[in-house]
C-alpha cells in the first residue's frame, strides 16, 4: 500500500471507523486517497472545509424491506439500498444490482466510484448506486416481476428525473428495467421517461444503450493500444463474465479483428481455441438464460468448459475483466504477465484487487481502470436522459459516434492528467485526479451543503 498524505490518513482513518468491516469500500476510497497526494501538494486547498472528508460520505443512504410472494405463495423478504453518494454535479446517477452478495458496503463501494466515473466521462451527472441482496437465478417471470413491483414501491418516492436516475448492473438488465419503470409509471401518473436509463427502445429507450459499456470499454482499450502504435487486430483477448458487459466487449473486439479465447460465469469458463462463437453466447444467455457450461456441450469439438479454476489462466495479450469485483487476484495478474499479457480493460467495478492492479502496473502492462473504461454505459445513460428531455430518439448510428468520442476523452483526460502529475502512463492516477477535480471543483463551489 502507498503511504497516504498526513492531510488524507485521518479522513481514511475515519472511513475506515464509520464503515466497519465494509472491505469494499474501504478498497475503493483507499485507491482514491492514495492518487490525491499529489494533487493536495499542488492545491492544497482542496483539503480544506473537510471537502475530503465530505466527498467520502454519501448524501443519503436509504435501507428497506421489500417483502414478496414467490411462484409458492410463500412471502419472500429481501433487502433494498440506495446510496446517493453525491449531487454536486446533477441528479445521482447509477446502476441497481441484483445478486445475493449485496450488502450496504457493497452499494456504498460502487456508489463511490460512480461519483468519479460519472464526473470523469463530462455528463452532468451525480453518482449513486443502489441493488438487492434478491438472486435473480431461477425465478420465474412472474416472480422478478413482483420482486421489481414491491423493490419499486418503496424506491419510487427517493426517485425523479431531477433527483436520482437508476439504471441496470448485474442481475438488471431490460426486462427488470421494463417492470421498475412500469411500477414507477402507475404509483406516480407520470410518464417520467428521464428516471430511468437502460429502457426499452418504445417507450424512451437510447440505441446503444444496451452495447454501450462493453463498446466504450474496447474503445479505451484501443486508444491505450495506440499509444503504443498496437491494435485489436490479431490479438488474443480473454473477456470474463457472459453477462451483458461482457457480450458487447466480445462483439467489438472481434469486429476490431481481435479474437475472443475464453469468457465465463461465476460457475466457470469456456475455452474456444477457433474463437467464440457470440451468436452462440447471446442465444444461450441472453434468450435461453443458460448457464456458460452449455457453450462447450452445443459447439462440440474445439470447445471445452472448465469448472471452477481461474480464467486468467488461459493465455491472451489482453484481458477485459467484465464480471465483478476482486475477481482477478495478484496470483491471476502475476499468471497473464508472465503469458505475456499487454492490456488489462476493465469492464467490471473494481475487478482488479489492488495487489494485482500493482502487478500490472509494475509489469509496465497498459491497465485501464474500470471507472474511466467501463464509463461508457453510463454516458449513453445520459445521453438517454438527454434524448428523453427533448423527446427526442437518435440514431444507433449518431449515437454510437457520441460514445466513441465521450471515450476518447476520458482516455485522453487520464492520459494528459497522468503526464501534468507526474505519472506518465499511470491510468489510475489521471482517471482518479481528474474525476476528483471536477466534483472537488464543484462542491466548492456551492459551499458547504
Ligand atoms: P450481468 O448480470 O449482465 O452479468 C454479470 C456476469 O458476471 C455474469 O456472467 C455473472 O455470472 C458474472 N458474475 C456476477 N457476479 C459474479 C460473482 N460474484 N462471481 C463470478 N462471476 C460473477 O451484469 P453486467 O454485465 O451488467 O455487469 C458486469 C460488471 O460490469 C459489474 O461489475 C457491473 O457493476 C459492471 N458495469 C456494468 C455496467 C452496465 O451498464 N451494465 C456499466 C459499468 C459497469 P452468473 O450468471 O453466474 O452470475
Ligand atoms: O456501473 C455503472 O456505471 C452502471 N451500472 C451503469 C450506470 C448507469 O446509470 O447507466
């Protein structure tokens, strides 16, 4: 761990103590803390009315029950959170997840990070996050059906389109998205098509919202690829995770002529040495909501599952780790360097453990974080919000070349920031500078509030 700056260690100190056990977000903060050493040293003043420590509270935590009845008539009883972490930049902005590993500091970790993520991609965009400790595996329509309804009951009176926008994360995608806002349009008379992100295409929906974070994560990885005078073309990428991150990842990877060598669940992982079959994928996951395993036993020959182990132990020249957090530990970093490994672009929030992202970097392997790659999903989300204010709908074309270009702005805000603080290279460094300066720049701003 880097030593933090006497300005910052008590504010560290601090979370650290009002966050008990939450590992998480305490993983999250410390990264943040330890890129701003330098910054406080040039502007010392970022450091005063206790903005650091303010930045690191959220506004608002919000914990709920959300009882339901299953396909048995039994009553079911989960959990709901929603942190809106901060506002100094536009409505709170971030993704629901649904996944039994959810807890408070979970929310508060992702939360966090959607701060700067959002600050970083330039949209007028606050951050928050919010989920369920629901598992979403082997319910029936009807049952995430009520689930959505009764989690929209409670939720509803926290949101709006000024106040805060929730969209998809893992365990939410279109169909929940589609039943949240259908329960939010019926308790409130209005067709508020700006509270939510990620909707369907007829009634509010954005073209490539649904392509948009695994796209704009291959955009940044190519950017980062050209420094170097390196491309997509013929390498050999590993994307983990089947999910929707991860499909998008894999189209545009091989649409840049990269080939796709293994992707996975949290079950296991599928090897295809001829290049993965996405139709296939799609089919599997996205119709059939099958499990990875079922790849290898359609394709046959060439193809082979592995359950358990670790997919960082295929060999690639970049790896996209599109699944969730902490799921490539200091062993797996230390494995695709020494397989040669050129890239790391980040899909997921925080995938990367800190040991590995060290790894990486000491390596002098380019590592793209996940708050400046995977910033793309929630830039099309603003561009949703945007299109929904005029009432508007753009093209998939018109619109795809927005994220191309929001991407390559936040790669060029991390790159430049990096250089100006003294870290060439150093993505982590420039995508937690810069974020932080916008939301630092604009709490000061409107006082101490
Ligand atoms: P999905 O639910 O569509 O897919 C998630 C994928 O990750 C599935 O293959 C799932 O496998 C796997 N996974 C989930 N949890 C675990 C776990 N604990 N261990 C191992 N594998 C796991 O989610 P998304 O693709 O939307 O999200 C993936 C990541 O990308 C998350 O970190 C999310 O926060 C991040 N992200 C998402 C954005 C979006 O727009 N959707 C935007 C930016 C970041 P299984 O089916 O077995 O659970
Ligand atoms: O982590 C993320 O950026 C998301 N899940 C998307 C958030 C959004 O509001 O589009």
């Amino acid at each position: 761990m880097i030593q933090l700056d006497e300005k910052l260690e008590p504010a560290f100190d601090e979370v650290v103590r009002r966050n008990a056990g939450e590992l998480e977000f305490h993983q999250a903060v410390r990264e943040v803390l330890e890129s701003l050493g330098r910054v406080i040293a040039k502007r010392p003043e970022y450091a005063d009315d206790a903005l650091i420590e303010r930045i690191c509270e959220p506004e608002r935590q919000i914990i709920f029950r959300v009882p339901w009845v299953d396909d048995q008539g039994r009553v079911q009883i989960n959990r709901g959170f929603r942190v809106q972490f901060n506002s100094a930049l536009g409505p709170y902005k971030g993704g629901i997840r649904f996944h039994p590993s959810v807890n408070v500091g979970i929310i508060k970790f992702l939360g966090f990070e959607q701060t700067f993520k959002n600050a970083l991609s330039g949209m007028p965009i606050g951050g928050g996050k919010g989920g369920s400790d629901f598992n979403p595996r082997g319910r029936s329509n009807g049952e995430i059906m009520r689930f959505c309804q009764s989690f929209m009951t409670e939720l509803h009176r926290h949101l709006g389109e000024h106040t805060d926008v929730p969209a998809g994360d893992i365990g939410v995608g279109g169909r929940e998205i589609g039943y949240m806002f259908g329960q939010y349009k019926r308790l409130t008379n209005r067709f508020e098509a700006g509270v939510f992100t990620g909707k369907g295409l007829l009634y509010g929906g954005s073209c490539a919202r649904t392509e948009a974070t695994g796209y704009g994560n291959t955009y940044f990885v190519q950017s980062m690829l050209a420094m170097r005078g390196q491309s997509f073309d013929g390498k050999k990428c590993v994307v983990s995770g089947a999910g929707n991150v991860a499909i998008y990842t894999m189209e545009k990877i091989q649409s840049f002529g990269g080939t796709i060598v293994a992707c996975s669940d949290s079950n296991g992982y599928v090897v295809d040495e001829n290049g993965i079959d996405l139709a296939l994928v799609k089919e599997i996951k996205e119709v059939r909501r099958e499990r990875i395993s079922e790849y290898a036993r359609m394709k046959g020959a060439g193809a082979h599952y592995i359950e358990k182990g670790s997919i960082w132990d295929v060999p690639c020249d970049v790896a996209m780790p599109s699944a969730t957090q902490n799921e490539l530990t200091g062993r797996d970093a230390r494995m695709l360097v020494k397989n040669g490994a050129v890239a790391v672009g980040e899909g997921a929030n925080m995938p990367s453990t800190s040991e590995a992202i060290r790894i990486f970097q000491d390596a002098g392997v380019m590592f793209a974080p996940g708050k400046a790659a995977n910033a793309g999903g929630v830039a099309t989300s603003a561009l949703e919000m945007q299109q929904n204010a005029s009432r508007d709908s753009w093209t998939f074309e018109q619109t795809e070349a927005r994220l191309a270009s929001i991407m390559r702005g936040i790669h060029d805000r991390c790159a430049t920031t990096a250089d100006e603080y003294g870290a060439p290279g150093d993505y982590v460094l420039g995508a937690n500078i810069a974020g932080f300066i916008r939301v630092a720049e604009s709490m000061r701003a409107l006082g101490v509030i």
